[in-house]
C-alpha cells in the first residue's frame, strides 16, 4: 500500500518536475537575444579586416584578431556539447539559482574583461581560419545550429546541472555562457582593433 502511494505520488510530480526543467518563453526569449546579439556583434569586428590586420598581434602573447576570432568559434561546439552532456545528468529539483537574476549576473561576469582566464587546451587558436570571410561562414554555420536548438527544444535545461566556470550551472545557463563568451572575445577583438600600433585600413583579404 505504502509503495502504491509512493508510486502514485511520483507519478503526479513527473509533470512538474518537467514543467519546471523547461525554459519558460521568457527564458527561451532572452537566451535567443543573447545568441543573435553576439552573434552580429562578433560579425561586425571581423568584417572588413584586411590581412595585416587580421595576423597584426601588440605583443607575442597577446592574441590577434584571427586568434579571438577562432576562439569564439572552438568555444561554440565546445560548449554547446558540455551543454548536452549536462542533459544526460540526473534530474534534480529546480535550483534556487535557476532564475533570471543569477542568468543577468552570469552574463555580466562573463563579459567583464577585468576577470582574465586561460583558455582549455580545446579551444587555444592555431590559425585555423585564413581569412575573416573563413571565420564568418564557420561561426555564422554553429551560431545558427545553436539558434536553431534554442528556438525548438523543449529539453528539461533547468534541472540539469554540473560545475560550471562560476560554480554550479544549469544547462540553460551553460547556452548563455555561450553566448556571453563571444561577446567576450568580441570585446577582446575590440580592444587589438583599438590598439595604437593596429594597421590602417586597406584592401580586405579576398
């Protein structure tokens, strides 16, 4: 009798659990945002660069505006797929920090440049992208398969979690950290522009 009741209560909570795990259309709204933002943003610093520009680097061990930009595009599967095995972890109760206060600050502390970090082994640039036009098709290629994910799933993203860059994440907030890692980068891509030393303007890599 007791295991019939416990089963029945299980039963009944299964729904809500689910309900709970999925994004609301806020959530779903504001991580598309996020994505298409930094998506145009990160085609905008590339676009135009000419070939001086793109390998022009201040300092040895600083990253060039081709390495930023192949950064920003290893990261994209990267850290869609951490996203996906995030899924496959057990289910738990909603965290207290699912919500959208905790997914502003997320984005705010991945964007502050004033924090540095190193990057994984994974995502370390090799000139992997000759020009800027290579570098737009392949981001432009991932970013519109995350986009489109994000627009269709109705995977259980906030009841998955696993240690993140900034503690324990949902996989929700994992999709962000995606999207706030280009903005990232691009403001990195922002700054060799913005360089004193940075080549003028000529003719765009072809």
């Amino acid at each position: 009798m007791i295991r019939r009741l416990a089963m029945i209560v299980l039963c009944a909570a299964a729904p809500i659990l689910a309900a709970e795990g999925s994004m609301s259309p806020d959530e779903r709204a504001y991580l598309l945002e996020q994505l298409e933002k930094s998506k145009k943003d990160m085609l905008a610093s590339i676009q135009g660069v000419s070939a001086a520009q793109w390998k022009f680097k201040s300092a040895p061990a600083v990253w060039s505006v081709q390495e930023c930009a192949e950064h920003i595009i290893l990261a994209e599967d990267y850290i869609f797929n951490g996203a996906q095995q995030v899924l496959k972890t057990p289910v738990v109760a909603r965290p207290e920090k699912s919500n959208a206060e905790v997914d502003h600050k997320l984005v705010a502390g991945v964007q502050d440049r004033s924090r540095k970090a190193t990057a994984p082994e994974p995502l370390v640039p090799g000139a992997k992208f000759a020009t800027p036009e290579d570098a737009a098709r392949e981001f432009t290629a991932r970013r519109d398969k995350t986009i489109a994910y994000v627009k269709t799933t109705n995977d259980d993203l906030r009841v998955h979690v696993a240690p993140g860059p900034l503690g324990p994440m949902d996989a929700y907030q994992f999709l962000l950290l995606l999207a706030s890692h280009s903005s990232r980068h691009t403001a990195q891509i922002l700054e060799v522009k913005a360089n004193a030393d940075f080549p003028k303007a000529t003719a765009a890599l072809r």
